[in-house]
C-alpha cells in the first residue's frame, strides 16, 4: 500500500494493533523517534512513554510501557511489555492510580522503593493523560 506503513504492537499476552498507518511516533531510550513509510531499519530499546499513530490524518494514542521497537521500509514493530490503548483506560482508575503513587512517593523507604514510586507514578501519569485525552477526543 502505498504511503502507509504496517504497524504491529505486541504484548506478551496479545496482538494488540495491526494496521497501516501514515506515520508512526515512539517513546525510544534515546527519545521519540518518527517513522514514515521508507524508513532506514533499526532496532531500539522502548521507555515508558506515548506511542502515536496517524491513520487517515487522525492521530492515535497508546501507552507503552518498556519493550523494543524493528523498523523497516515497511513496517514498525513494537514488542512492548505493556501497551494499551487511549481509549480502553478508564479515566477515573488512572487517576487513582496517579493519587495512589504520589502517595507512596510521600511515604519514601528504602531507594529501591523510591524508585519504584517514581515509576508507578510516571506510568500512571502517562495512563491519565492518555485516558483524559480520549475522552476529550470522543466528546467532540
């Protein structure tokens, strides 16, 4: 097809997406990179962060949490070990989630529980901006 790129997420459970889209945005190690169809391959480490995907000149949103991204002419493969999304997080959850993580991060202990605070927390917040963005989008 041309102009447009397969992009397949992958989870440890499930294929998560398998489409042609017009432009693929990622979270890598390094920083977010842009994929268009014709792309140089590569293969990078993911971080937690928002995978965007633009089909029929509307954007589309997931979280990705950690994995690999193999880039091709054609194609944009991303194993993540958890993805999900925009509009399957619940809006009200993620926010909990976010209140439930500052909390812990308050609370303090030991520095692999610090630590382990502050990545509750940034996933968390990623899954709110995400799921508030969805719900802003199906609004108008």
């Amino acid at each position: 097809m041309a102009g447009k790129i397969l992009l397949e997420v992958v989870t440890p459970e499930h294929l998560l997406l398998s489409k042609q889209v017009d432009e693929v945005i990622a979270p890598g190690v390094d920083g977010e990179f842009g994929v268009l169809p014709g792309h140089a391959p590569f293969l990078t480490s993911l971080k937690i962060g928002e995978l965007q995907y633009k089909m029929d000149n509307v954007w589309h949103y997931m979280s990705v949490l950690w994995g690999y991204a193999e880039v091709n002419q054609t194609k944009v493969t991303i194993l993540a070990e958890v993805a999900e999304k925009a509009e399957d997080i619940n809006v009200e959850r993620a926010a909990q989630k976010v209140a439930d993580a500052e909390q812990r991060l308050k609370t303090g202990g030991l520095p692999s529980d610090v630590k382990d605070a502050q990545i509750s927390l940034e996933k968390a917040r990623l899954r709110q901006k995400l799921a508030e963005r969805a719900r802003s989008a199906a609004r108008h």
